[in-house]
C-alpha cells in the first residue's frame, strides 16, 4: 500500500475529533481509520492526543560571584561543604566570615 497524503491524514483526523466532540468516537472508528491509512491504532489514538504543554521556562544562566569562587577555593571544590556552611552553623564545614553570600 503506498503513502497516504497529508491531506487524508489530516480529514481522517479532524472526523475522528469531530466524533470525540460528539461523544460517539468507538475504537471501531480508529481501528477502520488506522487500517485506511495504514498505521497502527495506536498511531491514530496518539494523533488524536491534545498537544502536549509547552515546556517549563529556562531559568537564567547562574553566574558565580567572586564570593562563590572564593568560598570554593577556600573548600578546594566541594561544592556539598560550601552548601553545608552556608545552610547554617556546621560543626564541619565552618565558613569564615568572609566568605558569606555578599548581596
């Protein structure tokens, strides 16, 4: 069987949505759709899908303070004990006062 047209495509699914809307969509409508077309059921159903939403917003870029490299050379990279210290008092990981998040 050769390729369908988009255009088909695009008919077959705007009468499968149009059914939905009318609440008499059966699987027996996809199963005729998916055999005239040539693709799976699954193909069908998926195409009939609401688009998925839009993905989330990128958070900016962080940029590292000169506060940030120094407290990261004060712990020679670990940036776990940096984080300890600054949560709160850590018996472990102090971090001098000059090292404190500047705003």
């Amino acid at each position: 069987m050769g390729r369908v047209s988009a255009e088909k495509r695009r008919a077959a699914v705007e009468r499968l949505s149009r059914l939905r809307e009318d609440e008499a969509l059966t699987a027996a409508h996809a199963r005729t759709v998916a055999d005239g077309l040539g693709v799976s059921e699954r193909t069908v159903w998926r195409r009939l899908a609401p688009p998925k939403p839009a993905a989330p917003a990128v958070r900016p870029r962080y940029e590292l303070s000169e506060t940030d490299r120094d407290a990261l050379a004060f712990y020679r990279g670990n940036v776990a004990a940096v984080l300890r210290a600054r949560r709160g008092p850590c018996p472990d990981a102090p971090l001098p006062p000059h090292l404190h998040r500047r705003r």
